[in-house]
C-alpha cells in the first residue's frame, strides 16, 4: 500500500488527486501523511469515500529540534506513524494536539513519548 506525503504540506497533488490516480491504478487502499498533523485527512477521507479506496490516515512526526515554520519538509529525523482504525486515528490526533500544545511555539511540537494518552472518549486528559 502506497503511504503518500500530504499534498498540503509538500505534494503538488491534491487529496482528490491522489485518491483519483490510486483508483486509475487500481489500488485498494492508500495511506496519507502530515508532517506533524492529519491536514489533508478530511479531504482525502471524503474523495476515497467517493471511489471506494481504503484509507490509512498518519503523519511523520518530526523529531528535530528545528520549527517547521516556513518549511515544507522540516530537517532532521522523522517518525512515520500510521493510526489503526478509529481509535488509532483518535490517540493519533491527541498524541499530535499535546505535542503541539507542549511545544509552545507554532510549528515545533515537543512529542513525550513515554506518557501515552489515554483512550478516546474516558474524559482524562
């Protein structure tokens, strides 16, 4: 299964795009990521949607200590992390909305990953 960057943070591709040319090719799924973020997941869900292609949402978290502002591609090293089903892309969105709440600044998620958030829906934070 192909994993494609998101076209809102590097491709010239739209999520539309994508989904369309995977279906051309015959593809029964295809996976987006975001540096950082689910951006395009809204927007791909919904054309994959339209032509019945599977769908893996994830995003390449950035393990550096350089801000992304203004880069497309931040440098340094990356963790690619694709969410499985529902809850996956549930912890996945919390994991990524503390990173960028810790991080202080626009841009620089500070990612703990030795506190692990609790499940979806238990109302803890």
């Amino acid at each position: 299964m192909p994993v494609l960057p998101s076209p809102l943070t590097i491709s010239a591709s739209t999520p539309e795009e994508l989904v369309e040319e995977a279906a051309r090719l015959g593809l029964c799924a295809l996976a987006l990521t975001d540096h950082d973020g689910l951006y395009g997941a809204v927007r791909f869900a919904e054309a994959a949607a339209e032509l019945d292609v599977r769908t893996v949402f994830g995003a390449e978290l950035s393990l550096g200590a350089t801000a992304r502002t203004e880069r497309p591609d931040p440098p340094g090293p990356h963790l690619l992390v694709l969410a499985r089903g529902p809850e996956g892309y549930r912890r996945l969105s919390r994991q990524l909305a503390a990173a960028h709440l810790a991080g202080g600044e626009k841009g620089k998620p500070r990612y703990d990953f030795d506190r692990q958030p609790p499940p979806a829906g238990t109302g803890t934070s």
